[in-house]
C-alpha cells in the first residue's frame, strides 16, 4: 500500500474545502476491481461538487470525478483481469463513491466496461458523461419514433459539454438543429458541429406561454426551468423533448397544455444509474456514430493540478465544448 495524487474534498464548520494532495490506498472504499487512471473529465457535475454550487458531493473526504477512462491493475471480478482498458461513468462516483480525480481508484465491477473499439481513453472521456448523456437522449427520442425527416430539432445550452455533442450527433443523424446558446459569439463553432441555426437563449427565458407558435418537433434540453417550458411550449404536435440537466434551475414552472393539446412527451433521460445493456449500446452507438473530427475539435485537455480552476469556470458558464483531465 502506498499513496497517490488526488483532488480532495473536505467540509468542516467553516464550510468546504478542495485540496490536491497525498491520498493513501488504504482508504480507498470497498470493491473488486483497482484501476490505475489515465484520463478523467470534467462536467458540470464536477463543477458543482468542486464549488460547493450544489449538493453534489454526499460524504466526505470525497475525490470528486464522476468519469473516468484507465487501465485494471487488479481484480477479483470475473469480467475483467490485469491490463483491461476500461470506463466508468455515474454510479455515485465523485458522490458516494471516491471518483476519478486521482490516479487510482477501486471500484464494483459491475459497474465498468471495456474501453469501446475504436475509442482511445482520451476519446472516451473527451465524450465521457456528457456525451453519453446526449446518446441516451437521441437514443430516447428514436425510440419514441421521431424522425429528422418530419421536423427540426433544438439543442439548449448548446455550446456546453452536451449540446456539443447533442448538436453532432443530432446533425449526423441529418437533422435540421436549433442551437440554443447564451453565448451567440460561439456561432461558428456550432455552426461547425453542425447547428444550421442559431437561437439566443434570452428567446426561451421569459415565463412561458401555455402554447406557443409550434417552432420544433424534437430537442435535447440541459437547462430546465423556463427554458423548458418554453421549449415545450413550441414543440409541436407529437413531438417529445429528451430533458437531462438543471443548468439554470430544476423547476419547471410550465403549463399541462402541451402535453394534452399537442401530445407532447418530456422524456426523462437518467446517466448515473442507467441499466448496463443501455450503457453498452449507447458507447456502442458513440464509437460508431460520433464524428471524432468534430469531437477532437471540440476537446481540450488539463492535468490534474488544473481540474480546481476547470471546475469554477464550467459553473460560470466559460467552458466551450469538453475537456479531459490527463492523469497518465
């Protein structure tokens, strides 16, 4: 047993406090399977448990890190041995679980799978919980029966880490996508993703109307509150939205209407706990459909002793796109 680098939280009376320091192994939590950790990534989650934004984190000292890409150094579990390249997203790591900001970490095996063919590590995690999180709201949306061919689709807080890849995904597929953006100066770069148009978010922050003028069929929403009743409210009839985050807020101070009057769907899309067979089809789905060229264009990278400063800027809305923590 030895020790390892890792970011850690702790709280006392005077509030909470994030470290990069020593972390003994022995403290590591229980589980059957070690990974040594060669990349990582920072979502909004992660910004929310590094600045105390949210209530993110559920014990503490916590390494906080709710994805991550490595290598097994050892494992009892019957899946996996020495030297598999494996992921882990959700499961309560970074929240229950000590996560990913560290060079190792122990785990439940149930909880990993192998790297996807045709992904590295860095790819997987330039994709990590965000895109995995748009896949599962276009895999919901097909299953749904939306097709590109009957209307367009909207993407909201599109120049984050989801809409990024929502708007790629969404455009490959050959739908017509509305990106909804607070920051309008980003317009090239989601051009380039695949956005043919691109929607101010102050259009969709006012109180919503019960109805509004039917504007899209399908959409991927981060941002919840009045952006969602008014994306609901313009959604037009038989369509559906695919809601995955709370960027601006977790009400929802909208009308029935769209829902009775439309046949409107709101599809609540889970990534922390989602069942092991939609896990495997949805990175399945990603290394085959992703556009890489559009992923690498969209990914910067940070080490370890920039994942603090990383954290603050993603909560303020100064990310663009996605970034992977190199630990390796």
């Amino acid at each position: 047993m030895g020790t390892f680098k890792a970011i850690v939280i702790d709280k006392d009376k005077s509030g909470q406090h994030v470290e990069r320091r020593d972390f003994d192994e022995a403290d590591l939590m229980e589980g059957d399977v070690t990974v040594q950790v060669t990349h990582s990534t920072v979502n909004y989650k992660d910004g929310l448990a590094l600045t105390g934004k949210a209530p993110v984190v559920r014990r503490f000292p916590m390494i906080p890190g709710v994805d991550l890409a490595g290598i097994v150094e050892t494992s009892s579990h019957p899946d996996f041995k020495t030297g598999d390249p494996v992921i882990l997203n959700g499961w309560g790591l970074g929240e229950t679980h000590l996560g990913a900001y560290a060079e190792k970490v122990r785990v439940r095996g149930e909880w990993l799978i192998h790297l996807p063919k045709g992904l590295t590590a860095f790819q997987a995690m330039a994709i990590g919980t965000a895109g995995y999180t748009a896949m599962l709201c276009m895999m919901a949306l097909e299953r749904h029966g939306l097709r590109c061919t009957r209307g367009p689709a909207i993407v909201t807080g599109a120049a984050g880490g989801v809409g990024s890849v929502a708007i790629t995904l969404l455009a490959r597929a050959g739908w017509h996508v509305i990106a909804s953006t607070g920051r309008t100066h980003e317009a090239d770069y989601l051009k380039n993703l695949g956005a043919a148009e691109i929607l101010d978010r102050s259009e969709l922050m006012g109180p919503a109307k019960p109805l509004a003028k039917e504007r899209w069929l399908a959409g991927i929403d981060i941002v919840g509150t009045h952006t969602l009743a008014n994306v609901l409210s313009m959604t037009r009839y038989g369509g559906a939205i695919a809601a995955c985050g709370l960027a601006g807020g977790m009400d929802l101070p909208g009308s029935v209407a769209p829902f009775i009057l439309r046949g409107v769907s709101l599809l609540g899309i889970d990534s922390v706990m989602a069942p092991r067979a939609l896990r495997l089809e949805a990175w399945s789905r990603l290394a085959r459909d992703l556009d890489l060229e559009k992923l690498d264009s969209m990914t910067t990278s940070i080490t370890l002793d920039q994942v603090m400063e990383a954290g603050r800027e993603i909560v303020e809305g100064r990310i663009r796109g996605r970034v992977v923590v190199e630990l390796g």
